[in-house]
C-alpha cells in the first residue's frame, strides 16, 4: 500500500483484496509474465491496480478496491455464449459489468464492508459517473493503458487494422488529456506505432514511444 494511504479498517482492506485474488486466480486461462504463466484475470486485476495507484497514488479505498475487482471471475461469462453479433456483444457487455459488480458486492459485504462503500465500489465497476465522476474517468484511463500497454499488440495481430484503427479512436476519446499524454510514453512495436500513428494522425500524438 502506498504510505500515505489509510484504511479505516486495514484488516478489512487487506481481506477484501484477498478474497478478490483468490477468486481471479480460479481462472483457468493462463497469462504469459515474466515469472511464468500465471491465471489472467489475476494478472489483470495487478495491471489495473498499478495503472491507478499510477495515475493517483493517493487513490481512494473505494477505488482501489474496484480496480482490484472490475473483471472478476470474467471467465464465468465468456462472449462466446453471447451472439457473435453487435447486439450480442453489447448486451454481453452490459451483463458482464453486472455480474462484477454483484460479485464484488457479495465479497465486500462477507468481509464487513459497509453499504455505503459497496455501492460506491460498485458504481465504479458500472462506470455509472463517467465521464462527470473523477475517480470513474481514472479508473477508465487506467483501463485504457492497460489495454494499450499489455494487450493491445496481442489484438492488432489478429485484428484488421481498419478494426484496431477505430478501437484505438474510440479509447482515446475516453481519456483524459494526462492519461493520453502518458499513453504516447508507453513503448510500442513497430506495427503498434504505425497503427496508432494513422488513428491519431497529426501533432504530438505521433510521438509514440519507441
């Protein structure tokens, strides 16, 4: 935990963000790390809590915790068994969001969080404030970056680059100016640089990190 965060309840604190580890690590699909492969969205939930204490070192509880649980247990609902439509990815989309939330909502009140906390948590996992809540528009910056950090050249190798033109198009006017700013520091591949470079044709967003 960074020094200059204080949980009311840091016994509390520590057993929610264990119970929300335990759960990811269930995950039967594997994530390449340097240590070796380890379960992804385990592995996700660590990307996304270093992005937001990142962005804001001084993150709130509630924040912190929805960074830990935003895709948990994810596997448990896969796309595939939605239509391999726009509609059926919409609704999977929708569904999904809500099955984190009522999850994180089931482990936060079993280690004694109080209403308040879980519904802000779970406000988060739903981005219901963005883009007027600040702490909903960090946690979609940090989502973004970890996109554009960890999976983003997995998916341009499989994907048009009409697709992946628009998709980055679509993440950058999600962010803030700061979180774009950071995103043209991230270190990139040659076929990632040129992508991006086409998406944000013009001024400094050509300046993709090499």
């Amino acid at each position: 935990m960074s020094p200059s965060f204080h949980s009311a309840d840091p016994a509390r604190f520590e057993a929610a963000i264990k119970r929300f580890d335990e759960e990811n690590a269930r995950d039967p699909n594997l994530e390449e790390t340097p240590q070796g492969p380890k379960p992804r969205e385990l592995v996700y939930a660590q990307w996304l809590t270093d992005w937001v204490l990142k962005l804001c070192p001084d993150a709130s509880e509630e924040l912190r915790l929805a960074a830990r649980c935003q895709h948990i247990c994810r596997w448990q609902v896969p796309r595939a068994s939605y239509p391999m439509t726009r509609a059926g990815y919409l609704k999977w989309r929708e569904d999904i969001k809500k099955f984190h939330a009522q999850k994180a909502g089931e482990i936060l009140r079993e280690v004694g969080y109080p209403a308040e906390v879980i519904s802000t948590v779970q406000s988060l996992n739903l981005k219901k404030g963005f883009p007027g809540d600040p702490e909903t528009r960090l946690l979609e910056d940090a989502l973004c970056l970890v996109f554009l950090e960890h999976q983003f050249a997995a998916l341009a190798s499989k994907t048009t680059d009409e697709k992946m033109i628009n998709a980055l198009q679509k993440a950058w006017k999600k962010m803030t100016p700061a979180a774009q700013q950071t995103a043209m520091t991230l270190s990139y591949g040659q076929r990632e640089k040129a992508l991006i470079e086409r998406a944000f044709a013009g001024g400094d967003r050509k300046n993709a990190g090499a």
